[in-house]
C-alpha cells in the first residue's frame, strides 16, 4: 500500500517574514508599490485631512491606493473583502505595511477621489508614454455594460412607478382587510400579517418620496426613459447574458499597447451621444502628454453604436482620419454575403428579435412612382400621401400610409404589420430627389469604409479595444460596480482602467 506525506495545506504556521521580500519584481504588485510610491503625486489628497494637531492619524493615501487598486486586479472589488485581505493575505499585508483599515475607511476613500483620479490616470499615462507603450498611430473607442448596485426591480418610468405605489397601497389593504373580517387570527398570523403590511407600506413610500423630490429622466428623443430608485442615475439595460441595471462604461485606447487613454461611465443604452465628450477628454488628455497635435495624424475606429451622422460631422472637423461603421456595413461586404454561416446566423437573429415572426414587406416591396408621388401596397391597394417632406441625415423622404379600412381587413396584414391596426395602417417612406440630394457625411463613410483600405484599417478595432474588456471584466473579475451615482461610479470606472494600464507596466518596471 502507498505510503504518503500528510497534507498540511490548512496547517497554520509561525514564521518571521520580511514584507519587502513579498513585492517580487515583475508582479503587478510591483509595478503599483513602484509608480504609487515613486511616481505618483499624492498631495491632492492631503486637504482631505486636518489632523496635524488634534486626532488620529490617517491612513496614508499610498497604502490605501495599493489595496484598493491590487484588490481589483484580483476581483475583490468589496472593501470588506479588501480590508479582510489585509488581515489574512500576505501580499496585502506587504503593501499596506501591515496596516488593517476598516472597510468603511476604503470604501470612503474609494468614494470620495472623484476630484483625485484624474490626475492619477495621467500621471500614470505618462509614464506610459515614457516606456514607449504609446504609439499613437490610431485610437479605437468602444463601451462595456457593467451591473451597478442597483435593482432593476425599482426601475421604471414615472407612471410605471406609480402604479406600482398604487398597487403596494392595494395589498397592504388587503391585510388590513383581512384582519377586520377575520378576528380569530393567531397572535403568529397576526404578528406576520403586520410585518408584511408595514414592509409593502414601506416600499409604497420609498417610490412616493422618490417622485415627490426627483424629475422624470427624459431620453435623446425627449421621451420618458425609465429611472431607478435606489440610483437614478443608472440605466436598466440589455446585454447578451441578460437584462441589467447598470452603467455603460466607455474607454478609449491606443493600438500599440493597448493602454487606456480616456474613461468615462455613462448611465444611458445608447453610445452616440458619448461619442463627442469622450473625443473631446481625449483631446485633453493629449495635450497633457504634451502632444496636442495628434489628431492631424492619427486614426480612429468606431463600431455601429457610435454611428450618426450628427457624430460623422463633428469627426470631420476633429482633423481624426476616421472608421465608423454602420448597421448595414457587414451585409454590403462581399464575403458575408457569399457566408452560408452569415446568412444562417443573421436569420436566427432576426427571428429571435422578431419572436418567430416571418419577415416584414419593407419599402422595396412596395410600388412607388416618384414623378406622380403615388404608391401601391404588395396586395395592390392605393397608399394615400401623408408627408411629403421628410428631410434626415440630409436625405429627402416622403411617406404614404395605407387607409385604415383596407389594412384591417387585408390578408397580407400578418406580413405587414407587427400589430392588428386600431388607429391608422401601415407606413412607409421613399427616398426622393436623390440625384440632386447632398451627399451626407454617411455616405462619405459608407463609401470610404466599403473600400479596401477602409475595411482594413476597420479591421484592427477589434483587435485594439475589445480584448481591454474582456481583460478588466473577465481575466481581473472587476465586472460590478459597487459604489451608486454618477460620480462615484465614473471614479470606480477610472480606476478598474487604472489597474489596466498598471499592467502594461509590469514589465517595464524593475
């Protein structure tokens, strides 16, 4: 029979240890205690404190700074697990010097540096610059959702909520109900009964107060979106493994080296009004590394969720040789349109967003004649004229819509139309006086992306920018904000890409 040692693994140990023999160079948690206490100017966070003659001694912002940022790059992204580290990993015990904060003292610091981070991240790209890392040949910008903390359950548009009020208002009656009719209830029923009441009447006046002292967060088209209660500034969103209550956070880096140049979340679906602030941040943070001309010779890449033509005309006053695609740049290009695979997935696709529906007639299944402006549906009845002067993205439209009469009773309706018709039928629009129209920046893009060249060059944004997320949210576990609104949120963001660009200096650093 073998005969092996025991495992003491779970065996505690008494032996000295030398905390500065922990830091190995060439770790991650070298190159931090490297650029944190050699390179970083943390006097910003001395006005924090007032302390020189009277109470306690503050935690100094390097140590706090370490632990905080090599907590994320291990994933613990909760000040009480950070602050239980420093109690019981060696690791953290070298780079705090063996001082043990509270978790309240982290997730304070971490919550208040929203005026700190930002001198940080550039004193830290800059050293970056210095090690070449750099390369500024071309810029790729793309956004990651993240959860924040947050219930989606709490989300809704103002009238949401309020029937959602009404209806705690309606249950807690019914106990109250309840009790009156039936007198004969145990003092457990009763006692339970109570608890519940007081926890729906709770929640009735948590949404009460909260539309008594907010306003209605209105979306781009100045329609109600909906807002969350617990932190108003997040956005309920939809991402491939699910749906989310979280902040969009936006990044862009350079190519090179993949190191981060600009961070900014963003409590919203949508990415195209993040566009022009975030090229703007960059711009000032170019200028800070002492390069403000840049632009005149760098590229930039963009997928289809920062297309607009409102975006594409201010990209060309930015002197940036742009590549933003477009929603339909993948079926124009050759080798996707002769791809089986394509054809089949973008079909799965549609189905699922169409629920199993057969495709819909869209506008080039309909007849129109531009010089009578008249139009026919594909069961051959007449569509009446009901704008005729549409203008978008400096293109020219004119739009028909079927009469009522005719589109309730037609048999074409179910592959016309997603919903039985109750106020108007089906509309369409036409383009019109396209020979004489202005070519619009999307067609310039269209045209310059289509091209070999532009294809290409579109090409390296995948590589460029997508493995930064997959590396902060996947390989570093930083996937969840912890911290609520705007601010906080935005300062967290910050500094998971700060532990990222820390990274690319792990190597250069000895």
């Amino acid at each position: 029979m073998a005969n092996y040692k025991p495992d003491l693994s779970c065996q505690s140990k008494f032996i000295p240890i030398d905390f500065a023999q922990q830091i190995i160079p060439g770790t991650f948690e070298y190159a931090l205690s490297h650029i944190v206490d050699k390179h970083l100017d943390l006097s910003p966070f001395d006005k924090w404190y007032d302390n020189d003659k009277g109470g306690a001694a503050a935690y100094p912002p390097s140590v706090m700074l370490k632990i905080v940022l090599f907590g994320y790059s291990r994933g613990l992204v909760s000040s009480r697990r950070i602050a239980k580290a420093c109690e019981t990993n060696i690791t953290f015990m070298s780079l705090s010097g063996d001082e043990q904060p509270h978790y309240t003292s982290i997730a304070s610091f971490v919550a208040k540096m929203k005026d700190q981070i930002e001198p940080l991240f550039t004193q830290v790209l800059m050293i970056c610059d210095r090690e070449g890392l750099i390369g500024r040949n071309m810029f790729a910008i793309d956004g990651c959702k993240i959860r924040s903390n947050a219930s989606k359950e709490w989300s809704g548009t103002f009238d949401e909520l309020e029937r959602k009020q009404a209806k705690l208002r309606r249950a807690s009656q019914r106990i109250l109900a309840r009790h009156q009719a039936q007198d004969g209830l145990s003092e457990d029923d009763v006692a339970h009964d109570l608890k519940q009441q007081a926890k729906l009447d709770k929640s009735a006046n948590k949404i009460k107060d909260f539309l008594a002292m907010n306003e209605e967060k209105l979306g781009s088209r100045k329609t109600p979106v909906k807002s969350n209660i617990t932190d108003p500034d997040s956005a309920k969103m939809t991402t491939s493994k699910g749906t989310i209550q979280g902040y969009n956070g936006i990044a862009i880096n350079d190519d090179k080296h993949q190191v981060i140049l600009q961070a900014q979340t963003w409590g919203s679906v949508g990415e195209q009004q993040t566009l022009k602030p975030a090229i703007e941040q960059l711009q000032q943070q170019l200028e800070q590394l002492g390069t403000p001309d840049t632009f005149a010779t760098a590229k930039f890449t963009a997928d289809s969720g920062f297309h607009s033509e409102v975006n594409l005309e201010f990209m060309a006053t930015t002197g940036l040789d742009a590549y933003m695609a477009d929603t339909a740049f993948r079926s124009r290009n050759p080798l996707f349109q002769q791809s089986k695979t394509y054809l089949t997935e973008q079909e799965k696709r549609r189905l699922k967003r169409n629920k199993g529906k057969a495709r819909l007639f869209n506008s080039s299944d309909f007849y129109f004649d531009e010089q009578t402006l008249t139009s026919r549906c594909p069961a051959g009845k007449t569509l009446w004229l009901s704008v005729n002067n549409i203008e978008t993205a400096g293109k020219q439209y004119v739009r028909f819509a079927g009469y009522l009469k005719d589109c309730r009773v037609c048999p074409l309706q179910s592959q016309c139309m997603r919903k039985v018709p109750i106020k108007q039928g089906r509309q369409v629009q036409f383009e019109i006086n396209s020979t004489e129209k202005r070519v619009s920046y999307t067609d310039k893009m269209r045209v310059k992306i289509d091209s070999s060249p532009g294809r290409r060059e579109y090409s390296k944004r995948l590589g460029a920018i997508e493995p930064v997320f997959g590396n902060i949210t996947v390989n570093k576990g930083m996937n969840k904000f912890t911290l609520r609104g705007q601010e906080k949120v935005n300062t967290q963001w910050q500094m998971y890409c700060l532990v990222h660009n820390i990274e690319k200096l792990r190597n250069r650093l000895h």
